[in-house]
C-alpha cells in the first residue's frame, strides 16, 4: 500500500472529474494498492477511509503524474560535443552526425553501451520521466542494431527499431533498405515493440519509409516515425495513411498535413520535440496550430547526442509553453497523457483509479511554476508503481 495526503494541486488527467483535461484536485489524497495501482483519489479529509496504513503527508505541494518521454535515442557511446560548439558558431545541422555516433557506438563494448543507456535513464528518472520510450539506431548494422535493442530492452519495455535512422557509409541506400527489411527486422524484432523510420532529407524518402514501416508491421511491430523534422515531403501523410501511433517532429507542416492528423482514423499522435529545435536553433513547430486543428499533441525530448542531448521533460514543458504558445495545461498534458497515446499506453501518463501509481512529486504549489520557472530543479520525488525511485517524500519547508 502507498498513499500520500496533504497534496496542495493534485493532476490526475482524469476529464470526468470535472470536464478539464488535467482533472485537477485540490486538497487531496492519492492511495494506491501493493501492485502499485491507484485504487482511491479524492479529498484529503477522507484519505483515512481508504488505507489501512499512515499516509505519507507532501506537506501542501503538488502532485503530477509521472512524464510519458515517448521519443528518445539513448543506446549510443561518446558525445559530440565539438560538432554541438561548431554548431553554435554557425555550421548547420544535417542528418549525416549520426554517422559519427554510429562510428563510436560500433567501436564500444556491451559493458559501456549498457553503462551509458542505463545512465541516461536512471538522468530522466530523477527528472521524473516514469515511462520512456528507447530507440536503436546508432549501430546500423545486424550486429550492432540487435545489441543496442537488447540494450534498450534492460531499461524499457518501450523499445524501437531505428535501423533506419540514416543509410551507414558503407552501405548503398537500396542495399540498406533490404538488410533493414530482412536480416536486421529479424534480428532485432525479438527486443522490440515498435518500428520507427527517419523520413527527411539526408536520410530515406517516401517509397524507402513505406517499404520499412510494412516490413516491421508484418514482424508484428507497432510503427512511429520521425516525419517532417528538417523539410516538407511526404512523411506525415504517409505516417496517417498507414496508421502510425506518432509522427514525431511535425516541424514543417502543409495545411493537408494538418488536416490529415486531425482526421488520422489510427489517432495518430504528432509529437513534438522542442529542445531538438532549440539546440539546432531552427524554428518550432506550431503546436498552436495542431492543437486547434484538433491534433492529439505529445511533448518529448528526443535525448540523443546529436541534436537534443537533454532527458529534461520538465524543461520540454516549459518550451511547449514559452516558445510554442502552449498553454501551461495542455504542455503537461501532452508530457503525460499525450506521450502515453503516442505510446498507445492507457495504463500511464495519468493518476485516475486503474492507472499506475506513477508520479512526481513538485517543489512548487501547481504544475505551472514547470514553464514559470524554467531551469529550476523542482521535482522532489518520483515515485513508480508506488515505490519512491528518486528524491524524497520528506515535508516541504
Ligand atoms: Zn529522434
């Protein structure tokens, strides 16, 4: 049993508390059972009611539930940090740095491969990342793609097949396509629920992506894709004829684009990636756009080590806010319960009865000081299945 009281602003994104999509209760209680499953959440002065043991009292703070991280790239080894300075002193970003993580991810052992991807996930823990989502995709070849998903599979069960992240140097793009189709679908499917394609410039086009997506589809994968992050073209509208749960990226949108994902019949999520925005200095996506078109939206943070190397769901939030006109709401919203459709999980991303007792625990009195003070380390506690992971539950002063 696990139960906290005292909780000052407790989001549960539960619409049928009261018509709002973050489901907010103030003065409450949250108890969940032995398998970490909420069983009760209402007023405070009713939590004795409801458990057997002494809850434990947050002291007035806020309660949110834990992020949904739906997009990142974790399995890799070294950085790049110089390519990251060059940028900032004017170099444009292209797809083709990935050849340099792919290059030093080949080179590394299991032992460090793992060492890394288990740091980079126990670094969005702390951040309050309860659920993430971890892509292949720096190995590119058999061998190398099939560790980074046994890899991956340590830390989630939230795994995807990226081996079709950019065409290796040593390959020719028609040749790449085949082993991605054939031999490497077989040889990773075992470690991986999804299947994802980078469909740009510099990467595979339209007929490449649908080649892969169907081929992944066929080994009983479920399909995303990374879609119009760097150009127009096609992607998205592939992306929603085939039914993919997420188009991620969505940065450079047509008006069909838009309307193809209001209309996606699959509830194909766009999730959006701001800080690979930001740390390329290319421009936004217009959240504001496709959350009034009527697209389901998420926010993730695309960790990798080339054009977004942070886990910081909290400040993903605050850009959604601050830089793509999203309201403080519907940015929390699309951190938890929109990473969670895009994941097409229905048992995270939200605090109602039936759901995971996943969630953070705030230094702030609601979830709008995550945007209203951007960089602040405000997460206290993490709790998962209702076992405290990270910081503590001690009262706030
Ligand atoms: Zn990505």
């Amino acid at each position: 049993m696990f139960a906290l009281t005292g909780i000052g602003h407790l989001v549960t994104n539960d619409a049928t508390r009261d018509g709002a999509p973050l489901g907010i209760v103030h003065d409450a209680a949250l108890v969940a059972d032995a398998s970490g499953i909420v069983t009760w959440v209402g007023p405070a002065r009713e939590v004795a009611d409801h458990c057997d043991a002494a809850p434990v009292d947050v002291g007035g703070r806020a309660v949110i539930p834990g992020f949904v991280d739906a997009h990142t790239h974790l399995v890799f080894a070294g950085d790049r940090a110089p390519e990251f300075a060059a940028r900032m002193a004017g170099t444009p970003y292209s797809a083709g740095g990935i050849r340099t993580t792919m290059a030093a991810t080949r080179a590394a052992s299991d032992d460090v491969l793992a060492h890394n991807t288990q740091r980079l996930a126990a670094e969005a823990l702390r951040s309050g990342t309860t659920t993430i989502e971890v892509k292949s995709g720096y190995g590119l070849s058999v061998h190398d793609e099939s560790r980074s998903l046994r890899i991956a599979r340590q830390v989630t069960t939230e795994t995807t097949f990226l081996g079709a992240h950019v065409v290796p140097p040593d390959a020719s793009a028609d040749n790449y396509v085949d082993t991605v189709c054939g031999e490497m679908l077989t040889a990773c499917a075992a470690n991986a629920k999804w299947v994802d394609v980078f469909c740009d410039r510099g990467a595979f086009d339209v007929d490449q992506a649908r080649r892969i997506l169907q081929a992944g589809r066929d080994a009983g994968l479920g399909m995303r894709m990374h879609a119009n992050q760097l150009q127009h073209g096609g992607g998205v509208a592939l992306g929603v004829e085939l039914g993919v749960a997420s188009c991620d990226h969505c940065t450079h949108l047509t008006d069909n684009d838009v309307e193809a994902l209001a209309n996606a019949h699959a509830g194909t999520v766009a999730t959006l990636l701001p800080t690979a925005e930001l740390c390329t200095r290319s421009p936004f996506p217009d959240a504001r756009r496709l959350i009034d078109a009527g697209v389901t939206v998420a926010l993730a943070s695309d960790c990798n080590p080339g054009s977004s190397y942070t886990s910081s769901m909290p400040l993903v939030v605050a850009l959604g806010v601050i830089t793509m006109h999203m309201t403080c709401d519907e940015a929390l919203w699309a951190a938890t319960a929109g990473g969670a459709r895009a994941l097409r999980r229905v048992d995270v991303g939200g605090l109602a009865v039936g759901q995971r007792a996943d969630l953070i625990v705030l230094d702030a009195p609601s979830h709008v000081h995550l945007a209203y003070r951007p960089g602040v380390q405000q997460v206290a506690a993490v709790v998962r299945e209702g076992q405290l992971v990270s910081g503590s539950l001690a009262e706030w002063r």
